[in-house]
C-alpha cells in the first residue's frame, strides 16, 4: 500500500515538473551569449591589455636566456620537492601529536 501511494505521488511530481519545464520553455528565453570582454580597455591595438600598465616583462618565460641556468633550474626543481615532501610529512606528524594528545 506505501509503495503504490509513494509511486503515485512519484508520479505526480513528475507530471508537475514536467509542466513546470514546458511553460518556462515557451516564455520565448533563448539561449545567448554576451561579448567578449578584454583586459584593461582594449583601445584597438589587440594586445587585450594597456602596454604602460602591463606588468610582464616581453620576455619572461623565455627559459633558454635565462642568466645562471644551470644554478636555477636544478635549485628551483629542488626547492619544488622539497616543499612537496616536506609539508606531507609535517602535516602527518602534526596530525599524529595532536590525536594522540587528546
């Protein structure tokens, strides 16, 4: 008796979503899209930015003419594990002291 009474109103709450979904359709909403907007105030030279307040230098990213190289490059992946280990290990041995605590 429950499961035909809760199928039954399984049912009607369907029907009324359904037609919940059908009238918010017909309202005439499409989809649409608003502009593209630029960085900075795109004043017609395509660069999506105002040079004068651009805070990159040109060449930033620019690995191969990096100064001291082979002293950065091996010094900052170290740096990265390091961090990487180091707060995990940290974290559990903190969790660890704090559970057995209390």
């Amino acid at each position: 008796m429950a499961l035909n009474s809760g199928l039954r109103s399984a049912s009607n709450l369907f029907k009324s979503s359904q037609q919940l979904v059908s009238k918010s359709v017909n309202r005439g909403r499409g989809i649409h899209s608003t502009g593209v907007k630029r960085m900075g105030g795109d004043h017609g030279h395509g660069h999506g930015h105002d040079d004068a307040y651009y805070l990159h230098a040109k060449h930033m990213y620019n690995l191969d003419r990096m100064k001291n190289q082979k002293l950065q490059v091996p010094f900052a992946v170290l740096t990265a594990v390091g961090i990487g280990v180091t707060v995990p290990i940290f974290a559990v041995v903190y969790q660890q002291k704090k559970t057995a605590s209390a």
